[in-house]
C-alpha cells in the first residue's frame, strides 16, 4: 500500500493486506506489465527537507523501470525509459 504524507509528500510503503476496492481507487496502468515479474532493485530519493519523496523500481534486471514521486500529497507514477 503506498500513501503519501499530506504535509510532507513523504511516500509510505507498507506490505498489508489491500482493502476492498472503492470507486477512489485508481488503476495504474503503467504496472500492469510487471504483474508477476521479479523486483529487481529499488532505489529512494531524499528532497532537501529530508523527506524520502521519490523512489523508483526496476523488474527482472538493474535497469530502473518505473519512479513514484510525492507531489502536493499525492503519488505520481511515471514510466523511465532506458537510454538509447
């Protein structure tokens, strides 16, 4: 489950069991094609107030895939694409 801190931005990532769904819910889109592959490496990204607002994911190798970042206490996911 990841959370983001309404004052902070601060992501929380907590291993839980998942609720029901609920219509606030979102898909994301950009993960469905890891459904099932290996975690490969995470990395965290500290702003300059400490907090841990970014981290990123790669699956399946070291290359990073897929960054969630903490902005107006919200997460955005994006996609990287691996250099040419």
């Amino acid at each position: 489950m990841l959370r983001a801190d309404s004052n902070t931005d601060k992501i929380a990532v907590e291993l839980e069991t998942a609720p029901e769904p609920t219509k606030s819910w979102l898909a994301v889109g950009d993960l469905s094609n890891f459904v099932g592959s290996e975690l490969g490496w995470c990395r965290v990204g500290q702003n300059y107030c400490g907090y841990l607002d970014m981290f990123t994911l790669s699956f399946s190798g070291l290359e990073p895939q897929v960054c969630f970042t903490g902005e107006g206490a919200t997460i955005s996911v994006g996609r990287i694409l691996p250099a040419l």
